[in-house]
C-alpha cells in the first residue's frame, strides 16, 4: 500500500523503496497458510503484481514489462485483469500501442464477462492515455468493442 501511494504521488524512488522492504520481508515470512483473520497470502509474486501496478502509474515501462509474466500468475481472473491493463500501459508508456491495446481488450473482455464497472473504467483509463488523430485498426478495433459499455 505504502507504495502504491508513493506511485500515485510520482516519487519512485521512495515507491522503489517501499517495494524492495515488501519483497525482503514476503521472502522471510513462512510458506503456511495464513492465519485467520488474513484471507490472502503475501508472497513474493503480489510484491511483483504490486511493481507493475506502480510502474503503471509512474509511467516506468522498464517496472512493467519486467516483471508482467510473473506477476501474471497471481489472483483471480478480475484481479489478473486489472493487472493486465497496468501491463498495457507500460507497453503503451513503451511506445507499444498494438500489445498494449491488445492485452488491453483481452482485460476488457473478462470485465464484460464478470460485469465489473472497475475494470470497464480502468480500460477506458487506458485507452484516455492514447491521443492520436488517427488510431490503429486495432485502437479503433477497442474503442467500438469500448462503445456504449455501461455497467
């Protein structure tokens, strides 16, 4: 959390900071379950998930691309989805527009099939961050498949 915020306030080396205490003490807790009442384990691979999400928002294609296969393997379809728009942005902060929007569609998708209105916004956050006049098929492609979404 304590990252997330240094992200959203744009220190990243405060957030890095942040990041790196996360992952040393993920490594050094035990692999039991956690107690309750702790519904999820905190692993090394949330810390990662965490990175990307913070790279996201830093606009740090290197924090996200990096690391976007590992983090990939965490939560639940809606989580991962989430994940994947933050991964779509890093390709965009990358100068990827065509994975970008591609990832960012296949993430659409599972927030239409879950009807979640947070990732249904976050995908038009995304696609906000793109200003062209004139859109690739595969932009244009997302923008109808975005149009007329109301959840």
């Amino acid at each position: 959390m304590e990252a997330l915020a240094h992200a959203a306030d744009g220190d990243r080396r405060s957030a890095d900071r942040a990041l790196t205490a996360s992952r040393a003490a993920a490594e050094a807790l035990p692999e039991d379950p956690p107690p309750w009442p702790w519904v999820f384990t905190f692993d090394p691979q949330k810390v990662t998930a965490c990175r990307v999400t913070c790279g996201a928002r830093l606009g740090l294609a290197d924090w996200v691309l990096s690391d976007d296969v590992e983090a990939l393997a965490t939560g639940h379809a809606k989580q991962r989805a989430l994940l994947v728009l933050d991964i779509a942005a890093g390709h965009l902060a990358g100068g990827r527009v065509e994975s970008a929007f591609a990832l960012a569609r296949r993430a659409l998708d599972t927030g239409l099939t879950y009807k979640s209105g947070r990732i249904v916004e976050r995908a038009r956050v995304v696609r906000r961050t793109l200003t062209t006049n004139a859109p690739p098929k595969v932009v244009r492609d997302f923008d109808e498949r975005l149009h007329g979404v109301y959840l």
